[in-house]
C-alpha cells in the first residue's frame, strides 16, 4: 500500500510539473526532445487556433491536435508563453521544440526551421450582408481588405478601382459599417470570430469558394508546426501522426470544436508560400 501511494503522489508530481501527462506509455528512444519524455512548447494565444489558458496549458486547434501528438508520443507537455512574436526565435533557439499558431509553410521558414506537414489550410472567407459564398458575387461593389493579405494583387486585377486596401483591419470593419464598402475579404477564421463577437453589426462570414483568377482562394496558406532544424526525428513523428490524425478524422474534428468549416482540413499537397 505505501509503494502504491508513493507511486501515485510521483505521478501527480509529473503532472504539476508538466501539465499533461503521457500516460503509462514509454517514448519512443528515436524521437528526440529538448526534456527526455517532455515536449517543450512555445505557446502563443491566436484565436481559434492557439489560446493559453489560465493555467499554462494550450488549447485551440492547434493545441488539441498538438496534445493528441503527444498522447500518441508517449510525451507531456510543458508550455511556456510567449509572445507572438518570439514564438519562432524560441523554436529556432532551441529553446522550445515546437511553437503553435497557425504558422504558414512559407519558403522563408524553411530555410531557417522545419515545418511539418500541413494540419489545415487558412481559408479565405468574405464579409457580407448576403453572406455571399463566390468572389464574382462581389463585382461591381465595393470590397475592403487589409493590405498585407495574400490575395490583394489578384483582387486588385478583378475588383479595380473598387478595390479598398486598409492597414488594420479594424479600419475595414468600421467602413463596412458606416457603408463606405459593401463587403471585405479576410481570412475566414478571422471573419468568424469577429461575427461571433458582434464586431459584423449583423454582416456575415462566410468560406470564399475558390475562384480561379485568385491563387489564395484555390491554394490557401497551410497551418503547419514549426520546429528546430537539428532535430528531424522530432519532424517525423510529427508527420507520421499528423497523416493519422488526417485520415482517422480528430484534424477535422478540432476544426469544427473551434467554429472553422471541416473542409479546412483538406489541405491537399504539402506546399511553400514564396
């Protein structure tokens, strides 16, 4: 009786320090982590797909799909936050082994960290009084969107001077509002919690079909986890489980818990972002 309470007071021990606990499983010698049986995580809050909670754990889509990882990894999780900001520096620092936040697989990265393969593709979404679903039902109105967003060149060709650019995207919101534009163009996730927030005065989002003369709309950013260069076996893993999670449904699945569309979740190839 005294070894069995010693062993459950060790276990609970584990679970302050590290915050999720593996389990009785055994980490695989081959997959290397900062912390031998602990993945260390670089954590930032971008809603849906990363929120740190009160407590330290993450959650959001990324998070979820990040704790099923470990699960399957035999690891525990222990996360430190950060700002967004630093979340790369941390990983590229070996400081972390993993950063989570819906960071795109772009060629830049790639040269200086790994990138897994991707969770879900960022789909472009459109804001409207009509919740219109295809970029043509915007010609001939006036559209908004900020200006650092993938897909202002192609607008720019297919909505011309009816095309409003903005730096933040509070300035699209409030011409929306004030009737100055009849819809904008945003990231679909972004656009959704926005209305869940009340911020749309009663326009709706809505996922943007995809739409030949806009790449954005066809080929989406993808999602993916960014880790350290030195260490593929991490890398590995990772996409070993990430395929598994794609075909057994749980990616999809985390889409759907955090309000995104499950079509989100066919990211199709693997692709880099010039």
């Amino acid at each position: 009786m005294i070894k069995m309470l010693k062993t459950m007071f060790a276990a609970i021990a584990l679970a302050t320090a590290t915050g999720t606990v593996a389990g009785a499983c055994t980490p695989s010698p081959d997959v290397k982590t900062l912390k031998p049986g602990v993945l260390t995580v670089a954590a930032q809050t971008y809603r849906p797909f990363s929120i740190v909670e009160s407590d330290g754990s993450v959650t959001g889509v990324d998070g979820e799909i990040l704790k099923q990882i470990a699960k399957l990894e035999c690891l525990s999780i222990e996360t430190i936050s950060v700002d967004a900001a630093a979340a790369l520096n941390y990983v590229q620092t070996g400081r972390a082994d993993v950063t989570v936040g819906d960071w795109y697989r772009t060629k830049a990265r790639s040269e200086v960290l790994f990138m897994s393969d991707p969770l879900y593709v960022d789909q472009m979404g459109i804001v409207s009084k009509e919740g219109a679903t295809k970029l043509a039902d915007l010609e001939g109105k006036t559209v908004g969107t900020v200006q650092t967003n993938l897909w202002v060149a192609d607008l720019k060709k297919l909505y011309g001077a009816k095309l409003k650019t903005y730096p933040v995207l509070v300035q699209v919101q409030q011409d929306l509002k004030n009737g100055r534009i009849d819809a904008f163009v945003e990231s679909y996730s972004i656009a959704m919690l926005a209305e869940k927030a009340g911020e749309l005065g009663g326009f709706k989002a809505a996922v943007a079909g995809p739409d030949e003369r806009v790449v954005s709309s066809k080929f989406p950013g993808q999602g993916s986890f960014p880790m350290n260069k030195d260490n593929e076996s991490l890398l590995k893993a990772f996409n070993k489980r990430i395929a598994e999670l794609h075909s057994n449904g749980f990616i999809k699945k985390a889409l759907v818990q955090f309000g995104l569309s499950e079509s989100a979740g066919n990211t199709g190839d693997p692709r880099w972002i010039e």
